[in-house]
C-alpha cells in the first residue's frame, strides 16, 4: 500500500497540484462571488446550479442567461477563466504524462531503487571498452548494474542503447557535478563510483579536471561509504583529490612519463606494463582480500600457500585496505574498548598518519600480516 501511495504522491508532484488546487479555488470563489449578486437580486438560484452551468459553458454547452447586468460581467470572467483554467489544468496532466512516459524509458526510477550498484561519470570514445573491462574483471557484475552518467548528445549514447553486448546498461543523460543528477543515479547507495572528465565545451585540461573535483566532493557528501575513483590529467588537482581522501585518483600522464623514461633503460618495458595490467590473456595483477586465518602469520607462510596451492605469484600486500573513513571508525571504535590510555593514544596518533590503499611490494618473509590488508597478486582473473 506504501509503495502505490508513494507512486500516486510522486504523481501529483509532476501535474503541479498546488497551481490546479489554485486555479479550482479561484473558480469557486468566483461562482459564490455570482451567487451572492444573484442572492442580493432577489434571485434565488441554487450555487451547485451556477457551478454547474459555468461549467458547461467552458466545455461549450449553452450558458444560463441572466438580465442582471453585474452578475452577467461576473459570468463572463468566471467564463474567461474557467477557458484558461481549464487549458492549465488539461496541459499540466498532459505534460504529468509525457514526463512519467519519458521517466519511465529512460529507466529514471529503477535508477532511484538501485542498490550496491557502480555508477561511471563522464565520457570516453571507448567508454564501451572500459565497460566491457569492468564486466570482464568483475565477473558477478551484470551490465544492469552499471549506471552511466553523461550530458554528451543523444547521437553518441544511442549506438550503448542499440547494442546487443550492452542490453541493460542504464543511461542517465544529466550533469555529474549537480546533485539532482547524482540523486536520480542514487549515488547515496552505490558502491562505487568512476568520474572521468569530459569534455564538452573544449575546455582545457584544468577546467575539465576541476569538474571531476567537483564530482568527487558531490559524491562524498552524498556517500562517504562510496568507494572512488577520479582520473585527473592535471597534477595539482591529483593534489587535491588526495586531500580529499579520494581512494583511487588515476594521473595518466604519471604512468605515461614512467613507462617512457624506463622503456629508455630497458627494452620491452611498455610490453611488461601492459601484461601487467591486461593483454587480452586473462593474467593481470589482482587485489585479493586476506582472510582473518592470516593476521598475525608470516608474509614468507602466505607466498608460499599461494604458489603451491594457487599457482599464483604473490608480489606484496595492500595496507590499510578499504574507504578511509570506514578504517578509522573501525580502529577507533576497538581502541575505546581497551582500558589501556597509552594504547588508545597510540591507536589516535596512528588513526592520523594513517594511509589507506598503500602497497607494500616485496616485504621481506618476516614481514608480520595484519588486519585490513589484501594481497597482490599475479595469476589468472577470476
């Protein structure tokens, strides 16, 4: 029962009640306005009677004629503004209609009731692979659970809509660095969130990253959960990103100066880097989570479980794995339940140098494996 009436409440904000709720209250006022010259008059017409007969005459039936020359003027502008009234109100449910037609097309309301979903903001010409990317590494992932967000024409998102490979995919035409948008994309319950710049108006590097800024602040405000990723062209807004507490900000043009300066020294380093990353054979490095059976054990005990038992090469850990503010709520909220002052004050002092996502390649076998931490790994994509 909730839900219809929850249904019929968003309705009704769509055919502006409050203008119909006026327009209806002018009308009757102005019918007792007519009634009471009439009743003055010696005139004994009933006033449902003189609502009734305003009425027909706005749809076009005959109207009552009266000699009294005040409440004929009366009839005349209850006549001209039952005509205005009467367009306002057909117009305002009219267009109701189109726009809950046009909410419903564009998947604006399943967008709204999604749950642990990814949202992408922004646009690439290839932003088809980087989808199909997404999918392939994620493989419980439906296309379905994807949201994209951008405010490029309808002639690029069109060929998205028409793809077999991409049925499902949920398109929301809006601005990402305004929050109605962000809320129609229930950015509130995503899980992640990818902001990539786009730019429409020829924008230079810096603008186009500032808006990526801006989508990110958006995005923690809705979600401090959210887990985020920005990729930025410009360093002072990776600066500020990092400021932020952004957990994944990509500077392209950081990896592009390292794989060229390296490449220099050694050849076949951007041929490594690309395996590395993804050559199309389904082997790449990995982020995998290390279960509560490993704190406290060696680094030495868990490379050896994994080359023998998984055949998957370790080549370090993740510390301090997780959205920073989950971490540190976490950790403070286990230093209250010491009676130890010194440790909880420790436990303070480490909250606020504390990094988060911070790799670790390599640590010797005496390395000691702690909480919140993930092991990166080389081997085949699950």
């Amino acid at each position: 029962m909730k839900k219809y009436m929850k249904r019929f409440m968003n309705f009704m904000k769509l055919i502006h009640m409050r203008t119909i709720l006026l327009i209806l209250a002018l009308y009757f006022t102005m019918c007792f306005v007519c009634f009471i010259v009439l009743k003055v008059n010696g005139e004994n017409t009933p006033f449902f009677d003189i609502v009734v007969f305003n009425l027909l005459a706005v749809i076009g039936n005959d109207y009552m004629y009266v000699d009294n020359v005040w409440t004929r003027l009366a009839g005349i502008f209850i006549l001209a503004l039952g005509m205005v009234g009467l367009s306002t109100i057909t117009g305002y449910v009219s267009s109701a209609f189109v726009a809950r037609r046009l909410n419903l097309e564009r998947g604006v309301k399943k967008m709204q009731g999604m749950k642990n979903h990814i949202i992408i903001c922004g646009w690439k010409n290839d932003i088809k692979i980087l989808i199909q990317g997404i999918l392939r590494k994620n493989k419980e992932l439906k296309v379905s659970d994807i949201i994209l967000v951008s405010s490029v024409d309808d002639s690029k998102t069109e060929p998205l809509r028409d793809d077999k490979e991409l049925a499902g995919l949920n398109i929301l035409k809006g601005d990402y660095t305004e929050e109605q948008t962000l809320l129609k994309a229930n950015a509130k319950e995503a899980s992640k969130v990818l902001i990539i710049g786009e730019n429409l108006e020829n924008l230079d590097e810096e603008l186009v990253d500032s808006r990526v800024f801006v989508g990110t602040l958006l995005v923690r405000k809705l979600n401090p959960k959210c887990h985020i990723c920005a990729e930025i062209k410009t360093e002072r807004y990776k600066n500020y990103l990092e400021s932020q507490n952004c957990a994944e900000v990509i500077y392209v043009d950081e990896y592009t100066r390292y794989i060229l300066s390296t490449s220099t020294n050694y050849g076949g380093m951007s041929k490594v880097m690309s395996s590395f990353l993804d050559n199309g054979d389904g082997v790449s490095v990995q982020i995998a989570p290390i279960s509560d059976k490993w704190i406290g054990k060696k680094y030495g005990e868990l490379f050896e479980w994994y080359k023998k038992e998984q055949n998957i090469l370790l080549l370090g850990v993740l510390e301090n794995m997780g959205v920073e503010r989950e971490l540190k709520h976490q950790i403070l909220s286990e230093a209250q339940k010491s009676t130890n002052y010194g440790e909880i004050i420790q436990r303070i002092k480490s909250v606020k140098s504390m990094e988060t996502n911070c790799p670790h390649l390599n640590p010797g076998d005496d390395y000691v494996l702690d909480k919140n931490m993930g092991a990166i790994i080389l081997g085949d994509e699950v």
